[in-house]
C-alpha cells in the first residue's frame, strides 16, 4: 500500500526531479538505504483523503454547491475539482519547500561536493518543490475523476455530473 | 366501472364543461369512473362550444396515455364521447322559426292562434345561431332529442348504475327550455327513436339517479343592436318565470342544484355563432363542482331519496356559497368544503404549467395592451434543466415535447393559465394564484401558504427539480415515458403542495 503512492507520483517524476523523489520514498544518506520516513505515502495519503471528501461532499452534501440541482453541471465538477487540487497543490509545495528550507533533505541529495567538500552544484531546489506541487493537483485530480465515477451513482442531483 | 352522462344545454352548458375538464385535469377528486359529456346546442358554430370541444379532445388523448392504476391523479377520470362526437346537434333544415312549424301550410284558424302566441320578431328569427334567449321558441324547436343519433348511442351505452346529470341556465334561450323538455324525454316510457324501434335499455335510464343545475344570471349583455332580441333586462323575469314553472320537476330530479351571482360582468353583445366566446366565470367552476358533488359517494345519503320502487320521494335542493363576500375571491374566500375539494389539485396543476413555462404576460396587440398565456423560454424551467437534471436523463429528451401525448398536455396547460386568467378578469374576479410570477414558492394569493419545501438549501424552481429527482426513482420504469412524465409531476407536486385544513 505504502509503494503505491510511491509509484503513482514517480510517473510524473521528471517534472520534480530524482533527487527530491528519492528524499520523498525516505532515502537516507548516513545509512545510504530507504529507511527514513515514505513521504509519498503520507502527501498521498493527505492527497487521497481530500479528494474524497470534496468527492462526498459533492454528491452527497445538501448545501449549496454540492448536491444541488443548480450546480450539476459538468462546470461546477470542474470547479470543485481544481479547488481540491488547488489545496493540494499548496500541501504539496508548502511540505516539500519547508523541508528544503529547514534542512530536513539530507547532504548527498541536496548538492555534489568536490574532494574537499566544497558544494560543485546543487541538485534540489525550490521550483522542483512547485513542480512536486503541480504533480500533486494532477495526483488530486486523477483521484477525484476515478473516485467521482465509483461514487456518484447515488447522487440525487449529481449523478450525471460530469458526464 | 360507473358513468356519469351529463348533458350541457347550450352556451353555459359548454362552459361548465369546460370547467369541469379543467379540474378533471387537475385532478379533483371524481366520484364516477367515467364522464360522458353531450352538448345540445342548435349554434355549434358557437365559440364557446368549439372551445369545450377541443379541449375535451385534447383531454382524451393525454387521459389514455396515464396510468389507470397508479397514484397519479392528474387526468385520471376518463372522459368518453358517444360515437365519438360530442353535440347532439338538433338537425331541422329549418331557419326561421315560422319556417319550423309550417305556417304556411296552416289553416287561418291556426295562423291567428300563431299571431296570438308569437311576436312577429319572433316568428322571423333566424335560429341558426340559438333561440336569442327566447325559452318560449326553444321549447318547441328543441322537442326533437329523441330523433338524434347521439341519444341513441347515449340509450345503447347506458348501464345500470350510471347516473345523468343536466347542466343549464335559466336565463337564456336553448337552457331554459331544453332542461325541463330533456328531463321529461329521460322520464317518458317507452321512448322509440324515429324508425319507431324502442331506444334500448330505456327502463334504466326512467330509474338513473339524475341531477340537474340550473344557472342563474350572472352576467349582462351589453345594449344589444336594433333587431336582436337578446337583452339581459329580461333576465331576471325569464328566471321567475322558468323557476315558477321548475317547480314542476320536484321530485323528478334527485338533487337540484342552483347558482348564480349579482356581481354581475358585462358582455358584449353577440346573438351566436362564432363571436360568442365568453370569458370564463367562478360560478361556471363552482357549477362544475355541483356535478363533484353529485357523485360524490360521501354524499349518498344526502343526494338521494328514493322509495323501495326506485322512486324519487324528495329532491334535495343545493346552492353554493362561499364563506367571506368580496369581488375579488381567493382560496381564502371559500369554505373548507370547496378548499378541500380544489386547493392542492388547481395548485399543484398550476406549478406543473408553470414548470413547463406557461404564464401571463402583457403585450400589444392591435395598438392595445393586452393580457395573454405565452410559454416565456426565460422561465421554462424544464428545457432549460432537463440537459442537466438526472430525472430527465435518457427519458425526457429533446424529442420528448414533441409527442402527441405531450403536446396535447401543453395545449391544456395553456388553457388551464388562460382559464385562471379569465376568472381574473371577471367584475367577481376568482384569483387564487398570481399569474405574473416566475416563481415555484411564492404564486399563491391569499394567506394560505401551502407550499412545502424538505430542505431550506434547495430555494424556488431548485426546490422543484431536486423534488424531481428524488422521485423520479419511485415511479414505474414499466411506463411509457409520457406517463411516467405526469406521474412523476404529480408525485412532486403533492410532495410539494400538501394544504390540510
């Protein structure tokens, strides 16, 4: 379950580069193997469950903008769901960029050194943690589509939203 | 499955069918299975009759397409023609009436007791278009019923436990004289048509359980043109002459029922024919709830008299009122009887009308502001959300409003509107809806407030729609769509509009 996210979100790696995609499956680089913390699974996770609820709440929510006569147009589906990627989007960027700033990535994938020690060239930087964003709203998005057709069907005003 | 022939005598008699048409189809509670209409009229280039025609023809064809056995109540009485017509058409070559009683082959003696009994305006009438409110020359003309192919078919239809019932007025020409002569045929032994064969099933038709309504004046014609002989001055001695000679028929007729108003409108004048159209009035509705009330199974009792031979010992007289007095009516103004019986059916058929977008709306025509029944796009609610909503989809589609069936239940939405608009126009102006409004939750006048929504989120038309798509899984996938359409518009409307007293 935990590698699923993983591989989900390495389709779309060259947009975020390896670098930041080996930090976020947990690679360490004192011990040089995988066993820090799977960020994938816990962004994806985050990702998944977000998605859902906007999903739910659209089908299902008697409030206006969900489950309304007035909004079932496949519009206001768009609508809900570039909102949802829009927050993802932001927990996305804000999750790998605060981990950037503060240090958390570790040496060997953040730069390459000389002989010395001296930083030749960085390889992490922060609009690879915008792309990790905007590969996040298109996580968000495929898991809204898919769970938008496996929920729908009993939706009182909403079923035939999109299509 | 029991029948209720009612015999419409003349103008008023057309209009009160069309009354009671527009609450059939609004779903009024009908004690019979069946209504067999007849209009006997010698003008049925009339336009009142002409009118009554095509809407009852329109009723037919939405009527077959509903489902008999469900829950749904729009349309749900039948309404059958004898032989497929509707007048029985009284058919002399005759024109004037001196011509129909054959003065010129009368010995002198004769024609001296004629020019005693006729004026000569009289004896030169054109009957074509009616007797011009002459009871007097329609008692002699009208003595022909018998002869009709409809009162054959009317005799060879006739089964045990249906009833008659006869719809007139007093004031008038062709009702004032046909009901009392009608009455008398249904009640002769024996009767045989021309050919000289007994009319069938004649000793049940003596024995039906019959009911009459007799309409007074309530409304006025204006000052008539030089040569015509209709003038409403008059109306009010031919009802006291027609009442005295009514008294005659007690005991002949179950229960006799009486309306009429003294707010009276003003018509223009028109002797017949094609010109005589007129507007809609509350008595017509209220007498077409005098026939409810005749068939009414709760009312047995009350109704009917009747000895162990099947004889009528007492007649039960009726009249109708309403509870507060005031020129302009509303739901308000009525009895719990009459709310009870009207409220949510003329409600929830308006709602469905208005869904469909018909309302009234002003216009000028010929140079003048004009109140006219026009389906408006902006506020036809169905084609703009039937793409969208999920009740629609797959069965209500583009095509859809192009069926008969649904054509035809637009035809009499828009009548229904005009109906309504009509009675509004009235100097006893019955307004129970606001006919300008674009909105679900608010088009009901009066201080009755009737209309229910389950949840505060879904506001207006969005109100009606998320109704419908609720419901839409409770009503047969069995049906054809055009009845599965009305069903399901009854079954929302009733979520909607539930008035208890």
């Amino acid at each position: 379950m935990s590698k699923i996210f993983g591989e989900i979100y390495c389709w779309f790696e060259s947009l975020f580069g390896q670098n930041l995609a080996e930090y976020l499956w947990g690679y360490n680089c004192e011990t040089q193997g995988y066993d820090g913390k799977n960020l994938f699974y816990a962004i994806g996770l985050i990702t998944f469950g977000l998605s859902l609820l906007f999903v739910l709440a659209y089908y299902y929510l008697p409030l206006w903008g969900f489950n309304h006569p007035r909004t079932n147009r496949w519009w206001n589906w768009l609508i809900i769901l570039i909102i949802t990627g829009v927050i993802n989007f932001i927990i996305g960027v804000s999750w790998t960029i605060n981990d950037l700033l503060n240090g958390n990535i570790g040496d060997c994938l953040m730069y390459t050194r000389d002989a010395d020690g001296n930083v030749v060239s960085q390889l992490i930087f922060k609009s690879d943690c915008w792309m990790f964003g905007v590969t996040n709203f298109i996580v968000s998005a495929l898991f809204f589509i898919i769970l938008s057709f496996i929920l729908k069907w009993k939706s009182r005003n909403c079923k035939y939203s999109p299509i | 499955m029991s029948k209720l022939y009612i015999f419409g005598i003349g103008g008023t008699g057309a209009r009160v069918l069309r009354s009671l048409t527009m609450l059939l189809s609004a779903g009024v509670e009908c004690g019979v299975d069946t209504i067999v209409p007849v209009i006997i009229d010698r003008d049925i280039s009339n336009k009142d009759l002409s009118r009554t025609k095509l809407l009852i023809e329109d009723y037919i064809v939405v009527n077959r397409c509903v489902d008999a056995n469900g829950t749904n109540k729009f349309f749900k009485t039948k309404i059958s023609l004898l032989g497929g017509n509707l007048f029985l058409q009284l058919s002399d070559n005759a024109q004037q009436f001196d011509e129909f009683i054959g003065r010129s082959t009368m010995s002198q003696e004769n024609n001296a007791l004629i020019d005693m009994l006729f004026s000569k305006e009289t004896l030169k009438l054109n009957m074509t278009k009616g007797f011009e409110g002459n009871p007097n020359i329609g008692s002699v003309v009208l003595n022909q019923f018998d002869n009709n192919d409809i009162f054959k078919a009317f005799a060879n239809d006739f089964h045990d436990g249906d009833k008659i019932f006869i719809i007139s007025s007093i004031f008038g020409g062709t009702g004032a004289s046909g009901f009392p002569l009608l009455r008398k045929i249904l009640h002769t032994p024996n009767v045989n048509d021309a050919e000289g064969n007994p009319l069938a099933n004649w000793g049940l038709i003596n024995k039906a359980p019959i009911g009459a309504i007799s309409v007074l004046p309530y409304f006025i014609v204006e000052s008539p043109p030089k040569g015509s002989l209709v003038n409403s001055d008059t109306f009010i001695d031919k009802t006291k002459a027609a009442l005295s000679y009514y008294k005659n028929e007690d005991k002949k007729i179950d229960t006799f029922y009486y309306i009429g108003d003294t707010l009276t409108s003003s018509y223009e004048h028109h002797k017949g024919g094609t010109e005589q159209m007129n507007n809609a009035h509350f008595v017509e509705l209220a007498s077409a709830l005098a026939i409810l009330d005749f068939v009414n199974s709760d009312k047995q009792n009350e109704n009917f008299h009747r000895d162990a031979h099947n004889n009528i010992t007492k007649t039960t007289y009726k009249e109708f009122g309403i509870k507060t007095n005031s020129p302009k009516l509303t739901f308000d103004n009525l009895t719990d009887e009459t709310r009870n019986l009207i409220v949510n059916p003329l409600s929830r058929f308006m709602l469905f009308a208005k869904y469909m977008g018909y309302r009234v709306v002003t216009e000028i025509i010929n140079g003048k502001e004009t109140l006219i029944v026009r389906k408006i796009p902006s506020n036809d609610i169905f084609e703009k959300e039937h793409k969208y909503q999920p009740y629609a989809h797959k069965l209500f589609t583009e095509d859809f409003r192009r069926t008969n069936s649904i054509q035809k239940l637009e035809s009499i939405q828009a009548k229904f509107v005009e109906w309504l608009l009509e009675m509004e126009l009235q100097n006893r102006k019955f307004t129970p809806f606001n006919l300008f409004s674009d909105r679900a939750d608010d088009f009901i006048n009066g201080e009755l407030k009737i209309i229910k929504p389950d949840n505060f989120m879904y506001k207006n038309w969005a109100m009606v729609d998320n109704e419908l798509n609720k419901q839409i899984v409770k009503t047969h996938k069995s049906l054809q769509n055009d009845s599965r359409f009305i069903e399901l518009f009854n079954r929302v409307t009733e979520k909607l509009i539930n008035y208890k007293n």
